[in-house]
C-alpha cells in the first residue's frame, strides 16, 4: 500500500514540474505581467496555431492528472488515517 504513496507523489512531482514548465511556454495574451514588460507589444496573426494548441492540450492534460494525484493522494492519506497506518 506504501508503494501506491510513492507513486503518487512521484507522478505529483513530475507532473508538477511539467505544469510549469508548459504554463512558462505559454504566450502572453496581454494584460498582465508580460505585457507590463514590453511582452504585449507583439501582434498576434489571425489566431492561435496548431502548435499553441496542442500546446493547450497537454497543460490541460497534465492539469487533469496533476489533480488526480492531489486527490489520489488525499484520498489515501485518509483512509490510511482511519486504518491507523502512517
């Protein structure tokens, strides 16, 4: 059952570092920092390519299982509070 643990928090790790690093490739849309700094200045062409999309994609992908391992791992630190192994 301890394996189930590390496993999660292995896979809440990776997908942590992986939600950063693709939010972090994400384009400024402006109004907020990136455009604070001379980001917004930049025209955008007729709309998002299909690399920013299926860059949209994936940060939802590893969005949702980043979630799954938060409440995976909540959810088994609980019933292991309830068994009284910790």
């Amino acid at each position: 059952m301890m394996a189930f643990a590390y496993t999660l928090i292995t896979l809440l790790g990776v997908t942590s570092g992986l939600m950063m690093l693709l939010v972090l490739l994400h384009r400024g849309k402006g109004g907020g920092l990136s455009s604070m700094f001379g980001g917004g200045v930049s025209s955008s062409l007729a709309g998002s390519s299909v690399a920013e999309k299926n860059l949209d994609r994936y940060t939802v992908l590893v969005g949702v299982l980043w979630f799954g391992c938060v409440v995976g791992l909540g959810i088994w630190l609980k019933i292991a509070q309830n068994a009284g192994v910790s």
